[in-house]
C-alpha cells in the first residue's frame, strides 16, 4: 500500500463483512427472488428482479450503460420511482463524478465525488436540497494499514449528526480492524484465511459507556469453497441465530444460493429460508 490505492472508509474490515454478510457473492438473504440480466450488441445491460413476498410479486428493472468516461443507469422501483444515476469518471484526474436522483421525487438529488490518490481516498455525497446533508468519508494509509473517519453534517441544524472512526490491518493471511462511532458502540473485526479456500471470522461489538448493561454481541462465521465452485457459509451470533448458506453455479451464467436459519436456542422457532436464481442471458 506504500504506493497503491487505500482503501475506501467503506471497505476498512471488509473480509470480514463479507464472510460474515455478503457481498456480490454469498449473500444472507431470507427471501424468495430471481434475476435475469442481458446486454445487447451496443453494450446495454438490461435486468429484471422479481422478489415473491407470500400473495404479490414486487418487480425492478435495470438499465444501465458504460462507456470508458461515463456510465448510465436508470431503475424502475417497485414503487413506481424512476431512479436514474450518471456517472463520470476522470473528469480531472483522479475524480470520479455522480449524480442521481428518483422521479417524481424533486427532494431526492444527490451528488456524489470520489477522489484517490496514493495513500488517499476521499468519499462524499450531497443532497441536493435547501438544506442539504453533507456525508464525507476519508483513509489514509501505509503498507498493510489504513486509517479512516466519516461524519454527516446536517446544514439544517448546523451540527455534526454521526461520525464513525476505524483503523485495520490487513496481511496475506488475515485482516483486523477496529471502529468506534458517535454513538459509544465499538466494534472488533478479524478474519483469518485457513488456506486458499477456506476463512473463519468474527465481529464483535459493545458500547463503551455503561458497559457493564451493555451486552456484547458477537457474530462467528465460516467459508468454504467447495471443488466445484460452489460457496458454502455458517454463521452463528450470540442470540443463538445460526445461518447456513450454499451458493453453485449449476451452469455458465446460471447461479443458485440457498439460505436457512433458524434459531439453535428455540427449536421450535419456524425456520427462515431464503433462495436467489441469478440468470444470465
């Protein structure tokens, strides 16, 4: 990192969030939904998710396109809204450009920079109302270090509604970090890497003042990937919810997760299960 790209505030602790939740790839998630994507011969990318919730089927479509120094994409929510988001990338060097907004939502603008250099990545956002909330996220860091701070500033009030402070680590085989926020809660995240296919991990948090009401809650996870591809995951937290997820890719452009939960304290409890058809057309 002495030379190369910091990490975003965003992505400090990220190996572990991404065990332990998910990211694009082994998502916890506890509903029924597909999605299909295409991309034509011009380059537009078209997608259509469909989400089953017990009698209604709520629907969004996607299209998007990306050019070397822009990208569109426009989305049609299952409300109704049309949210559009363009975006430049190197409009100077080293910027990156957003602007989004939902229709007919006038209040619903927002402006996005993100700007990276080494040793130095800068994240903001902006509504864009009369009284707009400003989010600015900033890291530094040096080898295998990072260092992070983010805050929200209410113009309306004139005060600093949260910030958010997180230091890690990361090596070729493990990643730690810390955070600490406004509202006294601390946070510890480590992730090792057993081998090339295999990672256990786990995030604990407490607040700090009144720690001794306060109870610690922690989350305990597993991942392994299988010889075929697949991806298998546990989860564990300290209210006793254990998740168990599987993800393949059963053929080319063809991917299947299944999740399950259910609470190890409670048999009785009704499980929750969760299942996602990822197509590409």
């Amino acid at each position: 990192m002495a030379a190369g790209k910091v990490p975003a505030f965003s992505d400090i602790g990220k190996a572990t969030k991404e065990l332990l939740y998910g990211d694009r790839d082994g998502v916890f998630q506890f509903e029924k939904q597909a999605k299909i994507t295409t991309k034509t011969a011009d380059g537009v990318e078209f997608g259509l998710t469909s989400k089953f919730k017990e009698q209604k089927v709520e629907q969004e479509v996607t299209a998007s396109y990306k050019a070397d120094k822009y990208a569109l994409k426009a989305t049609v929510n299952p409300a109704g809204k049309i949210v559009t988001t363009l975006t430049l990338t190197n409009p100077v060097p080293n910027l990156t450009l957003g602007l989004s907004g939902a229709l007919p939502d006038q209040s619903s603008g927002k402006l996005t920079a993100d700007y990276a250099v080494p040793n130095l990545t800068l994240k903001s956002s902006t509504t864009l109302t009369s009284n707009p909330v400003v989010n600015v996220a900033a890291s530094t860091g040096y080898k295998g270090g990072v260092f992070g701070v983010s805050g929200v500033y209410d113009s309306k009030s004139g005060t600093i509604s949260s910030w958010e402070a997180a230091a890690g680590y990361t090596s070729l085989d493990y990643q730690v970090a810390v955070n600490v926020n406004n509202a006294d809660i601390a946070k510890l995240a480590y992730t090792h890497n057993l081998d090339r296919s295999a990672s256990v991990g786990a995030e604990v948090s407490k607040k700090i003042t009144d720690s001794a009401e306060s109870p610690t809650k922690f989350t305990v996870g597993y991942a392994k990937r299988l010889q075929g591809g697949g991806l298998g995951k546990l989860r564990l937290d300290n209210s006793g919810l254990a998740s168990l997820l599987y993800s393949a890719e059963v053929q080319p452009g063809t991917k299947l997760t299944h999740t399950v939960a259910f609470d190890v304290t409670n048999p009785n409890t009704p499980p929750k299960y969760g299942f996602a058809l990822d197509l590409k057309a």
